[in-house]
C-alpha cells in the first residue's frame, strides 16, 4: 500500500419536516426555505499500516448527544473504530437544530443524517488514492476580528453597534487560516480548509431560510475554480466573527465574503509546503474540569423565564430578565444547566499525527488565543485546529474573558482557566505520539 491514501465523499443532508434553525434563538425561526443545500462531507485517510480514520465536517451549528450515536453507525457500517471517526460542524447558524433531540422531527433527521454520513464514508473510502501532502496558512486580515471591544469607559461589549466607538480590540484576533491538500495522481486534489470565524451572515433572528452560510460559497469558489474538492472546517472562532457584524467593518454580504476568502486560499496554494507521509497516530483522553455555577441562585427565576419565552417569544420576557439582571434567555438556559450540573464536566478530546502534521479536535468553540497557544508550542510544520467536533456544547472563554461581563463568559459550561488548561493538555498530547 502506498504510505497515505484519502479519499472524499459528500452527501446532501436536508431535513423533510419543517424545523427551528439553530443558533440565536429557536421560537419563531421554524425555516420558511431554502438559500443553498446543507451537506455531510467525510476525507477518509489510510496509512501504510492500514489504519484509516474519517475526518467529518456537516453543515449544522453543532453536534451535542446525538454524534455520539451517529458515530458508531459509521463505526458499525464501515469498521472504522469509534476513536478515529471525528464530526465537526461548520457551525452555521442557519441549519436545522438537528442537536436538539427534545424537537418534534430531530430523530428523525438525526436517523437521516447518520444515513447521509455513512454514505460518504462508503464514497470516501471508494475514492481513496495515493496522496502527497502540503500545508500552509493563507492571511485572512480583514475578513476575521475579534467581538470583544474595550470601550472608551473601560467595559468590554461584544460588537457594541454602529453608533459606539470602540477605542480598541480587547484582544488580537487569529487572522491565520490553515491549509491541508491532498495531491491525488488521476483524481481531484482534496483541500481541508480552516478558518476562525463564526459562520452567522445570515444567522440573525429574522432569518428563516436554510443555508450553510459563507463555507457554502467559499468551497464552491475554490472547487469551481481548481477542481479540487473542499473540507471546511471551522478552527478557534469562539470570539471571532465574519466582517460583516462589525461596525467599523466594510459591508459585506456571505458570498462577498466567501469569494473574498476563497480568493485568498486560492492565492496561497502555490507556497504551501511538501510534507513526508507516515504513519497516523490518534488518540483521544477525557478531561475533567470544573463546572461553572455562577448565578445558580437564579436558578427558580430561569423556569419562569424559559416558559414565558417559550410560549410568548423573546419580547414577552425582557422586563422579567432586566429586572433579575440576566442578560438573555440563553444566560437563563446556562443558569439552570450550571444548577443542574455536577461540581465537574467532562469532555473528551482526540489528537491526532501524520508525520510533520498534526490535528487537535475540539469538543467546545475554543478562543482565538487558545488556538495561536496550541500552534505555537505544537512540534512539526503545523497544527491544524478543529473546534465544534463531537459533543459540541458551548464555549470555552480565555481566562481575560471572564473578568468581562460578555455572552460567552454567561454561558459557558465551564470555570475560568478551562479553556487554557485544555489547550495545554492538547500540547501535551501531541507531544506524546
């Protein structure tokens, strides 16, 4: 055998009842159409040994529970063990909440989905040629900034408005995307793609319409103009946003955007550098670390406020959050999640190797910062960074996140310094293939 193979395979993953989009709330977002087509995408990698794993990426905001199910299906029908079957989502705030399994159809599509992902393991694994490798970053500048802004009396807000003048970034955004290709004799060239930012152009409250948001026009350009086929994946973006949130940003439409993007992969194809090939090492850990229980003593407050908002929508409860001080609906879901928890959570997290390169697969949406630390101190010519993977929940905040009082910091499954102490964990995982 020769010392890599890769294959590709991509199935359509469209829901056939009518169902919330997730991301940004879910009453009154039940999608009236469709933009562009959600998709299932597997690159099945095979080594001289004959281990392969398959690397997944799916159009949907994220996975929770049910990828766990899923998973195993692929593991059952393909014999690819669990531990190298790794599904991350682009994270587009205009799919379907196929995460949510208390929703009316979410088992259904869930069923579906795992059909439409077992599929593309069988095509993935079908198509596999021998592949050289290259890698590279490509400068994203311009099209990715971090949300948090230090204003002019010292409070940090997240993308404060048009009208407020930010007098600075509270921290420096990773502008680096990363590039993985696959150069296959006789079959098109496979290019894993990652960028940090959170795919929300058409993710808003009013929107109701179904679409893979700006990785759907971004891996469309690229294939439309190199014929290579296209793996997005979304890499630390936890506080990072696309250019078009920002106030002091130019305007930018999703496919303004994706084109904009697609044209700066394209322009750094011919530096990446060659890699030698050897054999994958994989391996997953569970990390323990302590759970978040700030405000639980709200916690009876929440139920009043989660079932008014249920019935009525978000305006029905904006007197009853302003008067207990919480920030949203979302900060009242986190509070009765933080009740109801254990002093611990657990999460598990997989590393993996192929000769120089290597990948970390994040289970939460990591900081920008998080991932620049695990690049930086990584062995090998790069780290490719893969965040919302698995049993994706919530964010993981920098420690300088928590002394703000901002959306991620309200939310998080998580106490301060998790975010680091996992990253560092990562380090060391990779260290130790």
């Amino acid at each position: 055998m020769e010392k890599l193979q890769a294959g590709f395979g991509r199935e359509e993953a469209m829901p056939e009842t009518v169902m919330p989009l997730g991301g940004v709330g879910l009453v009154g977002r039940e999608y009236t159409g469709v933009m562009d087509p959600l998709y299932i995408t597997c690159v099945a990698l095979t080594d001289e040994t004959g281990k392969t794993v398959l690397l997944y990426t799916q159009d949907f905001l994220k996975s929770e529970a049910y990828v766990t199910t899923m998973r195993q299906g692929i593991s059952d029908a393909t014999g690819v063990p669990f531990d190298h079957i790794m599904v991350a989502s682009t994270h587009t705030h205009s799919a379907p909440a196929v995460y949510n399994d208390n929703l009316e159809g979410a088992p259904a599509y869930q069923k579906k989905c795992t059909e439409a992902a077992i599929r593309a393991a069988r095509a993935a694994l079908l198509d596999r040629g021998a592949a050289g490798l290259s890698c590279g970053s490509f400068d994203g500048s311009g099209l990715a900034f971090c949300r948090h802004y230090v204003m002019a009396d010292g409070s940090v807000k997240k993308t404060p408005g048009k009208k407020a003048c930010p007098v600075a970034h509270a921290t420096k955004p990773d502008d680096q995307g990363q590039l993985v290709r696959m150069h296959r004799e006789g079959k098109p060239d496979i290019l894993l793609l990652g960028f940090n930012i959170h795919p929300t152009f058409y993710g808003q409250h009013k929107q109701t319409q179904i679409s893979a948001d700006a990785p759907a026009t971004v891996r469309k350009d690229i294939e439309e103009k190199t014929g290579m086929l296209v793996a997005y994946f979304t890499g630390a973006a936890g506080n990072q946003t696309g250019c078009s949130q920002l106030p002091d940003a130019p305007t930018m439409d999703c496919d303004e955007f994706g084109r904009a993007l697609s044209d700066r992969v394209i322009a750094a194809l011919p530096a990446l550098k060659p890699l030698d090939a050897a054999p994958i090492a994989i391996t997953t850990e569970t990390f323990t670390g302590k759970s978040n229980k700030e405000r639980i003593e709200l916690y009876e407050v929440t139920h009043e406020i989660v079932d008014l908002y249920s019935a009525q929508g978000e305006a029905a409860v904006k007197l009853l959050l302003e008067k207990h001080g919480i920030s949203s609906v979302w900060e009242a879901y986190a509070i009765r999640r933080r009740y109801a928890a254990e002093d611990t959570r657990s999460m598990s997290i997989s590393v993996m190797k192929l000769g120089g390169l290597s990948f970390v697969f994040a289970p939460y949406e990591m900081f920008g910062p998080h991932g620049q630390w695990i690049k930086a101190h990584t062995p090998g010519k790069m780290t490719f960074v893969v965040t919302c993977c698995n049993e994706s929940h919530s964010y993981l905040p920098t420690k300088e996140a928590f002394d703000w009082d901002v959306y991620e910091k309200l939310v998080t499954l998580f106490a301060p310094g998790t975010g680091e102490k996992v990253a560092e964990t990562m380090i060391e995982m990779i260290r130790s293939l």
